[in-house]
C-alpha cells in the first residue's frame, strides 16, 4: 500500500514522517524534476510505505511542487492520502485538505500540535469537524510522538476499506452552479481519462490549462464553459480564481467558527514566544548583526573547531594505513605501478572523497537546526532585500555564504529553496565564493609576491569573486533565468525546539547521499589524475615533468599564453586543481623541483606581477573541483546544465584574466 | 488605499486583490481574499518585506507586490 504524506510548509511533515517511518527512508528525485521525493515504510507495517510530498499551499498549477503532487496524486498509484493539518494554524492548513478532497481519494486528516493548542486553552470538535469533511480526523503530536499509533491504526483501516470521502460540496452560489454545471458538462471526459470528476470541474473553472487539455474537451464543450465561468464571474463581480479560493475560505471560517473554540485570541504560547523572540532577532537594528555573528560562529565551528580537526584525524588515519600498505606492499616486492595505484591513486582517492564528510555532517547538523527552529525563514527575511536586486530571494543567502566554506554542502543545501529556478540560480553562483580550499593558494602567492600588501591582495580577490557573481547574476537573469521569480510571499512560522531525531536523520541523509553518489565521480577523477600524472606516453612509469599529465600540461599552456603564465608547470598545477584546489601548490612544488611541498619556487614559473594577478584571478574564477561538479550535476538534475556551468567559469575566468593581465602590464 | 501604504501597527480589511498569474494566486492561496483582517506587524531591518497577521498566522511579503492589495483601514 502507498500513503502520500502531503501538508503545508512548516506544519511538522518531516517529523511526523519520521515518526512514522524511523530510519527505513530513502530519497530520491520525482522522474524529470529536482523536486525531492522521501520514501520510507511504515513502522511494523511491513508493505506499506509512505511517500513524502513537498510542502505546498494548494494545488495550483504554478509551482513545479503543485504539479510533481498533483500528478503524483493523479498518476502514481496511491492508496491514500494522509493530510497533515497543523491544528495552531488551522484556517489556512484546510485550504489544501479541501482541494484534496475533491481528489476522491481514501484519506485521513492528521491534526497536528495538539499539544501546543490545548496548552492555548483552545478546544477543537474532532468529531464534529471529520465529520463536516467525511474524513477521519486523528489528533497528533508528532514532535512527542503521541498519537501516531491510533494515526498508523487509522490509515491502515482506511487502506483496506478503502472508504473515500463521499462530500465534496464546499460551496454555494454562483460557484456552486457553475462547479456543477460544469461537471455535468465534462463527467465523460472524466471517465475517460481517469481524472476525479470534482477536481475536474473545479479546475476547469479556475481555468487550469493542463486540465483542460487532459481532459481534452472539444470546441463546443469550451464554448460552453466560458458561458458558464462569464456568468459566475459577473454574479460575484470578480474573476474565477478569486471566487473559488473566497468560497474555499468562507467555508472554512464557518467550519472553525462552529468547531473551533479559542480561549482569548487563541495564540499559542509558541506564537507568543515567537513574537517577542523577533522582536531582537529581526528587529531593526540587532536583526543582520545578530544573523552575521550566527553565521560566523557557525562558520567558525564548522571549519575551524570541528570540521576540519576531525578531517585532519581521518587524514592521518589514511595516512597511517596507507604507510602500513605501502611497507606490506615493498616487504612483499609488489610492482612499483601497482604499489603507486593503490598509494597514491587509491589512498589518495578515497581520502579525498571523506576529507568532505566531517564537514558536510557538522555543517548539516547546524543548517537543520537552523531550518527546523523557524530561524531559515527569518534569514529570508532579513536579507530579501539585499538578494532581490539580483533576481534571487533572501532564502538564497545561506547557500552562499556557505560557499565560502566549501561549494560541495553550499549546493547541497541549496535543495530548501522552494523554487528550481532560484535552486539552480543560486548553485550556480556558489563558485564565486572563494572556497576554503583557494585559501592556501592566495596566502602562498600574497606571501611570495605581495608581502607587504598581503590582506589588500586578498581582499581584493575575495571581493572580486562576489562581483563577478554579482555580474554573472545579472546575465543570468536577463538570459537563461528570464521570466518571473517566484513570488515571495512567505510564512514565517512560530519558532520551535528542533528534534534530535531530526537533527540526526538529516545529517545521515546528507552524508549518505554525499559519500553514494559523490564517489564514484571523485574517485575516478582521482584515479585518472593519479594515472597521468604517474605514466609517460609509453606507459611507463615517470615522475613530474616526463608524465603524461605534464604533455598535457605543455599542451594547454598554449591558452594560457596570453594571459601571461604560459610557462606548462601553471597550467598542469591547475589541472590537477580540478581534483582539489589545495593540490595546485604541491603540483608546482613538485614541477618546480622545490624541497617543501608547501613552498613551491614560485619565481621560476612567474615572470612578472602581472601574471601573478592574472594567475589568481584564473584560480579564482576557474571551474570548481569535481567534487563541486557532482554536487552540482545531481542538484541541477541534468549532467548537462552542470557541464555548461563549467564552460561559463572557465571561459569566463580566461576572460577576466586577460583583462586583469592587460590593465596590470600598464603599470 | 493600498497595503503598502498601511502604517506598522494598524489593521485594515482587504478590499480586493490584484496582480497576475503565479503572484496573484499565491497571495489568495495564502489567505488574502477579500474580507480579509490584515495587520501590518513590522518590516524587514532593510525595511522591506514586511510582515504581516492574517488569520491566526504571520505572512512576509514584498511591499512592490503589497501595491497589488486594495484596504480599507480599519480606524481605532
């Protein structure tokens, strides 16, 4: 059996999805779309699973999670649907259950914090209310865990009975007449093509295109429909949205009027806390320092104190075994090739790949605190204005500022943007937030070339990234991101305590889905840069200059000539760059023949200043490693998009290099 | 008037609900149809979006988009 978990934003979804699930959950892509798809089977109720939908408002044909659910709703085999109805917000939470409805599917309404509306002192008919809608109404608490059992008794009832919800009538009047005017007009197509006859009706009044071309009604049929929405329209004085969302809402004042009992103005002690919680955290003044200083210490945290300690202990763990390895390897007089790919290809390989996971885990466990405490939606909102200019909303911030740290977890948390076109705007800008991994470089290079002008350098290359974004926004927005932003019209949601379980659960998912899908990719790159960089043409086995990676190199620094660091040791350092920045100087330390990895003899490669400012503009600006590249293939859902993206980096870094290079040589 | 327009503490009664496609009905699936009580609770640190009270919730919007709302303020 499939349930489908569908409920608004913010109404505690997640928790009650893995309430019901536990850890038996998977995540994926609905076919065609990035939108994400979670599945996971129900606690001791072996064969059935449950799919986790995205949270939306209504089932209006505007957002790519209005349609991924409704055709998941129409077309995808479900048995029934459980409605997850946040109690402490209850008008507008029915307003999807009554689209729902109309769907005629066997469904139960899960009314979330119970808790938190009974410690309000309001009091809510259950049964009155399910049976005003012919649903079962289960109160739940899904953050306590109460309630969920008589939930999962309740669905698997309805599952075998399969009983649908026989009232559709929400309405009266105008929209009444027309809704079944129309579904008398339509019943056969209907039949035909396998669409509820009242969700239907309904859409063809509200004009949806896509019902109206799926139910494939003939000219006469149109003809008729727009007699019928005309007369509607004219009776109410308004047009056919308005009419139906007012209908939808009248009924449901009526509903909570007769069924809902407030006790003073009904606020939660939640939504009380929340309001006096904002008034310094987006207050005017305090709001962005307190955000930035959020920020920093989780910045901070992340990168400095537990990120990257825990990835130097996983380094020396890999290192220390690949040392025993490489003893093993020599006590038993392995072939030096095959000794080289298992140390060097190998080893290195794989700790690339998990020099990531301390960080992307520590840096999850901060954004879902983050998401699930309501403060992401307030970050939003204090920073929109700042984000709009380019086209994009203050949701896109986080993103950004985490580029900074690392591109690989700033993509992947790109996936709470609500909309695909700001997701993929914002991924693709990530790059252009100099990474931790270009900080070495820089810092090499400043200390080398501009000693007495170190932070001025870095600054200006940091601030030189933010701009070519801020531009590459620009051109975005204008070419291939033209058309309307989502609208921001966005809940800010009571602030609550995050969930442990949550907490934990997501950080799992994220590594999960890091370490599955990401080692394939990493670990090849890994193994072909090894590859070339270990043989000569003959295949045999050479070191630094004789390599293959080398010929490559002198190949390539064609291109570079013009931007004034021709010399084939820079461009074969930033080939391997691709596998991860840092390894740009310990490539030029071995090419340049220097006795410390970390001091390459920079001199011998760079003729003048100028190429030195053209060089780091090129690493600044270049395409990001391919760790950043997967991340970036799976998010934006086509290997396509990703493999365009790196095109525009590159060709734009050698555009802005030269042009660095040229305005330095004035000087 | 227009939303925009309604100071930070006041309450007004939507009138009617302009704008177009995704923006227009985004704004009625959310709850501002007409007949609606809104109250202007605060703006952003920037000043814009601001936020607002409509039944029983807190909804931000842009004040550009709020131009598409008609009120009538409700006087104390």
């Amino acid at each position: 059996m499939i349930f489908a978990l569908i409920g608004n934003q913010n109404c505690g979804k997640t928790t009650l999805f893995n309430q019901l699930t536990g850890s038996s959950q998977h995540v994926g892509n609905f076919p065609g779309v990035t939108v994400e798809k979670k599945e996971g089977t129900i606690l001791r109720h072996k064969d059935a699973s449950v799919v986790d939908l995205p949270g939306i408002y209504s089932l209006s044909p505007y957002t790519a999670e209005e349609v991924v659910t409704r055709d998941f709703l129409l077309d995808g085999g479900v048995d029934a649907v459980i409605n997850i109805v946040d109690a402490t917000n209850i008008e507008r939470n029915l307003y999807l259950t009554l689209q729902l409805i109309e769907l005629q599917l066997p469904m139960v309404i899960a009314l979330n914090m119970m808790d938190e509306v009974r410690s309000a002192g309001t009091y809510i008919d259950i049964d009155k209310l399910s049976e005003a809608l012919d649903v079962p109404v289960v109160p739940v608490s899904a953050s306590k865990n109460e309630g969920v059992s008589e939930l999962i008794t309740v669905l698997s009832d309805i599952g075998k009975t399969g009983k649908r919800p026989r009232k559709t009538d929400f309405c009266e009047g105008p929209v009444h007449t027309a809704i079944h005017s129309v579904a008398h007009l339509v019943e056969e197509n209907a039949r035909k093509t396998g669409v509820p006859l009242r969700f239907a009706a309904t859409k063809v009044v509200d004009g949806d295109k896509y019902m109206i071309q799926r139910l494939a009604l003939n000219d006469s049929q149109l003809d008729i429909v727009g007699h019928i929405v005309d007369e509607m329209e004219s009776a109410l004085k308004t047009d056919r949205e308005a009419a139906l969302a007012d209908m939808r809402y009248d009924y449901i004042e009526k509903l909570c009027s007769s069924f809902v009992r407030k006790h003073g103005d009904g606020e939660t002690k939640e939504q009380k806390r929340s309001a006096k919680m904002d008034t310094v955290l987006t207050s005017k003044y305090f709001g962005i320092p307190i955000f930035l200083g959020i920020m920093f210490l989780i910045f901070w945290l992340t990168f400095g104190v537990i990120g990257t300690p825990l990835s130097d202990l996983l380094a020396s763990g890999i290192d220390a075994l690949s040392k025993l390895c490489e003893e093993a390897m020599t006590s038993w007089g392995v072939n030096a090739a095959v000794k080289s790919l298992v140390i060097n290809g190998i080893f290195v390989g794989v700790g690339s790949v998990l020099s990531f996971l301390p960080i992307i885990i520590t840096l999850f466990f901060f954004l879902s605190i983050l998401e699930d405490s309501g403060y992401m939606a307030r970050i939003a909102f204090i920073m929109d204005k700042l984000l709009r200019k380019i086209g994009l909303s203050g949701r896109s911030f986080v993103p950004m500022l985490i580029g900074f740290g690392c591109s690989v977890p700033a993509i992947m948390s790109a996936r709470t943007l609500s909309s695909t076109r700001d997701r993929r705007m914002t991924i693709l800008l990530v790059p252009f937030m100099s990474c931790s991994a270009k900080l070495p470089i820089y810092a090499l290079f400043t200390a080398v070339f501009f000693p007495d002008n170190a932070p001025f350098v870095m600054i200006c290359l940091y601030v030189g990234g933010i701009i070519m974004g801020i531009l590459s926004a620009l051109i975005f927005k204008n070419t291939v991101f033209r058309g309307k932003p989502v609208p921001f019209v966005m809940e800010l949601p009571a602030y609550r305590f995050p969930s442990a379980k949550n907490v934990i659960l997501h950080m799992w998912e994220k590594a999960k889905d890091f370490l599955v899908k990401a080692f394939t990719i990493i670990f090849v790159a890994n193994i072909v840069i090894w590859f070339l960089q270990s043989f000569d043409t003959g295949f045999n086995l050479v070191q630094g200059q004789d390599s293959m990676l080398a010929s490559i190199g002198r190949f390539v620094s064609v291109v570079f000539r013009p931007l004034g660091f021709g010399d084939w040791r820079a461009a074969t350092a930033l080939i391997t760059g691709l596998s991860a920045k840092e390894t740009v100087i310990s490539t030029l330390a071995i090419l340049t023949g220097s006795a410390s990895a970390s001091q390459p003899l920079l001199q011998t490669v760079f003729v003048s200043t100028a190429s030195v400012v053209s060089f780091l503009t090129f690493t600044l600006l270049y395409m990001p490693c391919v760790a950043s590249f997967s991340a970036m293939r799976r998010e934006m859902g086509k290997t396509r998009y990703a493999v365009y993206a790196m095109c525009y980096y590159t060709t734009l870094a050698w555009i802005v290099a030269f042009i660095v290079y040229r305005i330095a040589l004035l000087f | 008037m227009t939303l925009d327009k309604l100071k930070i503490g006041s309450s007004a009664i939507i009138k009617s609900v302009g704008g177009e496609g995704a923006l227009r009905r985004r704004f009625l699936d959310m709850g501002l149809t007409p007949k609606t009580t809104v109250t202007m609770f605060k703006a952003a640190p920037m000043g814009d979006p601001v936020e607002l009270h409509l039944r029983g919730y807190s909804l931000t919007i842009r004040l550009e988009d709020a131009k598409n709302i008609e009120v009538v303020e409700i006087k104390q």
